[in-house]
C-alpha cells in the first residue's frame, strides 16, 4: 500500500526548477539549519508561554515547509501558527512532539530527493 | 507558449527575514538575469534604499522588529524612493494585510510559497512600470525643477485649468532670422542648443517651468503648477541670471571669432489660467490670459526700447528695494485702449 510521501513531488520540482538543480542542495541545507532551531524555539515559547514567539516561529515553520512542498508539515506549523494567535499555549505540548516527528519524515525525504538531484 | 523575454535584468531588492526563503527568492530571481540584492529586515532595507538604485522591491509583511508596513510606509514618504514598485510577498492567510498594504500604496503581491510563472509575471510587470516612470520623469525633469515634476507626478495632471497668479517670462533671440541666414543651417542648431542649455537652466533653479518653445522664443511660467508666494522675484532673478550667462557666453564666442547673441525678455505677472490642455493623449502644460499677452508684447518691446529685460507694474511689485528698476514708459499696445507702465530692469 503506497503511503503519502511527505514531500509533494511536483511542488518540489518547481522549486528545483526556479532555483535550479545546482542550487537545491544549498536550500535544503539552509532548511536543515533552520527548522530545528525553529522547533526548538517553539519548544521554549511553550515553556515560558510565549504566545508571540511561539506564532512567529511557526509561521516561519509553515511558509518553509510549504515552499519545498512538505504539505503535512506545514499544516501542522500552521495549525500551531493559529495556537499562538489566540493565545492559547496550554494543549501544544503534544502538538509540537508530533510535529517534530512530521520534520524527521520530512528531512529524509528531502535528503532522497537532494541525492537524487546529484 | 513562452513569451519572448522582452526586458533586461533589473536591480531587484528582496526583504524578507526568513533565511530559506530569502535564498530561495533571490536565487529565484538571479537565475532569470536579475541583480539582486536582499535584505533581513526592514532596517537594514531602507538603509541600502538611500544607498543604491532599485528598480523593485520584495517586500515581506511579516517581519519582526520593522514590519513591512513600516517599510512600505517610509519608501511611500520619500519622494525618490515612492517610484520604484514594491511587491509585497505574503503568506495565503494575510489577505487582510496584503489588502492594506495595496492600499497603502503597494503595487502588487505575491503569495507564498512562490509560483514560479506568477513571479516571473509580477517582476516583469512591475519592470516595465518602473521603466515607465523613469521615462516620465527624464520628460519631466527637462522641463521643470523636479520639485515640479515630483508634483505632476505625484498629482497626475486632469485637463482643465483653475485661476492663479503667476508670473509669465517670455525669451526671444534678437535678429535670429537674420542671424540663421548667415550661417551654415547645422552652426545655427548649436548655437540654438547651447542657447538652450544656457538658460533653461537660470528658469529651473528659479523654481519655472518651461513650457512652450516656438523657434528660438521660450515661454516660462513661475508660480504655477506650484504656487509660490515670490514667483515675481524668481522670474526677474531667473532673467537676470539668463543675461549674465549669456554675456559670459558672447564673451567667449567673441574670443572664438564667432557670433554672439542678443535677447529680449519679457516678464508680467498677474491672474492666468493655468492648467493642462489638448487631449489626454497629448497636452501641454500652460498659461493663458492677459498676463500672457501682456509677457509677450513686452518682449517684443525690448527690440524698441533697447533694453534686455522688460517688466510690467505687477512684476516690479514684488521685487525687494535692491533691484535697479527703472520707468522706461507708459506703452499702449495695439489692441488695448489702457497705457501699461514698463519698467527696465538693469543688472
């Protein structure tokens, strides 16, 4: 039974073509850079219930993932990203567990397609 | 179908704080020919603003510290940077924000995560806007102060005029028919050109627009389309200004075995009506009324009084005591039952 890749292949191929095959590799670096600092830091928001940083940095989770086509994950960051708006911190602790889960899925699809891209 | 590229690379600006997807747009961009330059925030985006030349700006609304809407504000203030496009770039759920941005001034938006064929659309679009206006304003700026020109701009222009007072110079080359007979035809363009050069200048640091050329004859106006309280003043230090430069210039030619040239000027001031006219496709800003006539039979007076700069009584009203005016005569003009009181202005 095939499942749902965590990557939409015909978002990532755009992306690949605007940024060309020879620059990918570079962006999905970047975004393993930055995504688990961002996890990270809605991980402390929670902790101090930090409703503006918590939103921020989701936010900033939803529009990365949704660029390389990473659906699920983006749905979740956004989700949270509506969590933080109302300022709401209290049930999110589960969420960013799962979300986190989402990511590692996420990462070794991207390192698939990056080794394919070679 | 591809379209056919039809504009050179621009100087794009991207502004976005979000790391991944400032490379992603700048590379994005770069690789359809592009110089981009980006920025992580707001700050640092007005900063090189002031410092080089764009001709877009990407602009995210969601930034921390200087948010976009602060940006779009201070670009929109700043009467160099108001012309270039901005696009603003903006996650799907912000319609109300890319709404107020679009009201605020913004030229057009971006949804993330990009498309790429809408990108290429948008930059496109907004290049040739841009192209547009700079076009505009090298017309614009030929003609008038760009204080001006950044008023037209900013205003748009409607056909139809409105009462002001203004002061209306009128500038003729003495003898030039004669003068262009003697000459070889491509000798004269030059002279013409330079004379040209010579005192549009004095009309634009004087706060005039110059707005009719017939021959070797200009017309300027000072106090319209931008009102001023001292365009009488201007327009008679703008003349003296033409003469001195002129004088300069015939010393010169005169050193070069070359022919010099002599002008009349002519200034009134008064009520006109100003404003655009001709189509929407085909205007001219100008001035008209007896104050014009009035500029104009003036000029033609310097070539019987033999005095380069003639001014009405309106004219010399608003000039300070330091001014060497003198009453040279009370004129009837042909058509006008009234005598008009003429005055030579020595410089």
């Amino acid at each position: 039974m095939a499942h749902e890749t965590a990557i939409d292949p015909k978002i990532f191929q755009e992306l690949k073509a605007l940024v060309g095959a020879d620059f990918i590799g570079e962006l999905i670096e970047t975004f393993f850079e930055e995504a688990p600092v961002i996890i990270k830091r809605l991980e402390e928001a929670h902790q101090a219930n930090n409703p503006e940083v918590f939103r921020r940095n989701a936010h900033s989770l939803k529009s990365n993932a949704a660029s390389f086509g990473a659906k699920r994950l983006s749905e979740q960051a956004k989700a949270l990203e509506m969590l933080g708006r109302s300022g709401e911190l209290g049930q999110t602790g589960d969420s960013i567990k799962l979300l986190s889960i989402e990511y590692k899925r996420v990462a070794e699809e991207l390192k698939r397609l990056r080794h394919d891209s070679k | 179908m591809t379209r056919s590229k039809m504009h050179g690379p621009g100087r794009l600006l991207v502004v976005e704080d979000n790391k991944v997807n400032r490379i992603l747009l700048q590379r994005g961009l770069e690789q359809e020919g592009h110089a981009v330059t980006a920025a992580a925030n707001g700050k640092e985006a007005l900063e090189l603003l002031q410092r080089q030349p764009f001709d877009i700006v990407l602009l995210d609304i969601e930034m921390p510290e200087m948010n976009g809407f602060e940006v779009l504000k201070a670009c929109l203030g700043d009467t160099r940077l108001r012309e270039i496009p901005i696009i603003i770039t903006s996650a799907s759920d912000e319609i109300d924000s890319v709404v107020k941005c679009i009201e605020m001034g913004a030229d057009d938006y971006l949804r993330k995560p990009l498309n790429p064929v809408l990108l290429r659309a948008r930059v496109n679009a907004s290049l040739e806007k841009k192209r547009l206006r700079d076009e505009q304003r090298r017309l614009f700026d030929t003609l008038a102060t760009s204080e001006v020109a950044d008023e037209l701009l900013k205003e748009g222009f409607a056909l139809g005029g409105k009462h002001v007072e203004a002061s209306v110079l009128f500038c003729d080359i003495r003898s030039f028919t004669s003068m262009a007979e003697s000459q070889d035809p491509s000798e004269t363009m030059e002279l013409l050109n330079t004379y040209f050069t010579l005192i549009f200048e004095p009309i634009k640091e004087h706060g005039g627009i110059v707005n009719q050329i017939v021959g070797d004859g200009i017309m300027a106006i000072f106090g319209a389309p931008i009102p001023r309280a001292d365009h009488r003043e201007q327009a008679v230090l703008a003349a003296i200004e033409m003469l001195g430069l002129l004088k300069d210039f015939n010393q010169e030619q005169k050193l070069r075995g070359k022919l010099q040239i002599e002008i009349g000027i002519g200034i009134a001031a008064g009520r006109v009506i100003a404003g655009f006219t001709g189509t929407q496709e085909r205007a001219i800003f100008t001035c008209i009324g007896d104050t014009v006539n009035l500029a104009s039979r003036i000029q033609n007076h310097t070539k019987i009084a033999g005095k380069p700069l003639l001014i009405d009584e309106n004219a010399r009203q608003g000039l300070a005591e330091n001014f060497q005016i003198e009453l040279l005569d009370s004129i009837t003009f042909r058509g006008k039952s009234q005598p008009v009181a003429v005055f030579s202005v020595n410089y």
